[in-house]
C-alpha cells in the first residue's frame, strides 16, 4: 500500500513498516556530480531498474533493500543479479520516476512562456546551486534548503516572485520543453555511445 503527497513528492510505503520516500536536494544529490544526475534523470524515465533503484536507496532515510531489492555479483563474475524485495519491480521503476520528476525537474504548473522562447538542454543538475537560492530568497537554514524538493521549491518561488518576471528566481526551474529537449538529447548519446561500442 502507497500513498503520495504530491504537493511536494514525498512518497510513504506501508508494506510491514512506514517508510518515507523524499526527492529532496540532498538525495539527489547523492546520485552523483550534476551531469551525472541529469543522465541517471534519463536513464531512470527509460526503465533502467538499476537507477530505479538507486533513486529510492537515495531517497529513504532507512535500509530499504527489504522493499526494494538489491544487485548481487554472480558466481564467475559477469552482471551483477538483480534480488526482488517485497515490492514488484513495476513499482521500483514508477516509484523512482515520479521522485526523480519530484526531485530533479520539480512538478507544478506549466507557466506561459515568451513567444520567442526557445528551450535548452538541461545537461546539469547543480543541487547546490538550488540550495543556495533557497536559503538567499526563502530565508531557510542550510538543512532546511537541502531537505526542499525541487516541486516544494518552484512552489515556494513562485509564491515569493511571480513568474511573469524574466529573471525571477521562479523563473529558472525547468519547463517541460527543457526537460523534453534534455531527453532527446540524450537518447542521441546514448544511440551514438551504443553505435560506437558495436563497432568495437
């Protein structure tokens, strides 16, 4: 049994004990340098199940290798096996990409954007760089900066600066045209990565 609080991402697990899912700065954080996070981004809406499961180890407070599963070495080496835990790894997957979506490239209402606006690659995710705008414009304490979700984030921008202005701090979380951009972007990499690997 689940249940979502989509106001800002947080997802609680009741399967035998409590568990609270949080997309915060800080897990995200933890999925590596900010390139890296935008690739795990992408990975984790493609399916892959190692990421999945590497989002909600980052996203949970407690050991949750009960819940979630882990990857175990093979005798003779080769790819490491993936060990169910007690949810079906359909939820691992969605669980992982409404956080990510939470966590990453924040999840609130579309904002008219200029007729001449064109949309860039989101090749980085500085989740340093969000905490900081948030202790500057919020008036939050560092722990309380890292522990924000990037929805809970954009949410309190907007309140606080009105998106219609250009440059306000509202105004720099991404559009869905930003996070569509991204995606394909990387799916061109990927395709270029795997076609040269062929080769070899």
């Amino acid at each position: 049994m689940m249940s979502v609080l989509t106001q800002i991402g947080e997802i609680g697990i009741h399967a035998g004990r409590d568990v609270l899912l949080r997309p915060s700065l800080a897990a995200m954080s933890g999925l590596g340098e900010p390139a890296e996070i935008v690739d795990a981004f992408a990975r984790v809406m493609a399916g892959d199940l190692a990421d999945c499961v590497a989002v909600l180890y980052a996203c949970a407070d407690e050991d949750v290798s009960d819940l979630v599963g882990t990857f175990e070495a093979r005798e003779g080496g080769g790819p490491l096996r993936y060990a169910a835990g007690a949810l079906p790894v359909e939820h691992v997957v969605l669980l992982a990409q409404s956080l990510v979506r939470h966590g990453v490239v924040g999840v609130a209402k579309e904002q008219p954007r200029p007729a001449d606006y064109k949309p860039e690659y989101m090749r980085e995710f500085d989740a340093r760089e969000h905490a900081a705008l948030a202790m500057a414009h919020l008036g939050l304490t560092e722990r309380e900066a890292w522990n924000m979700t990037m929805t809970g984030l954009v949410a309190a921008l907007r309140a606080k600066f009105p998106p219609s202005a250009k440059d306000s701090p509202g105004a720099r979380a991404p559009s869905k045209e930003e996070l569509d951009a991204s995606m394909e972007w990387f799916e061109k990499v990927e395709a270029a990565r795997a076609a040269k690997e062929g080769v070899h």
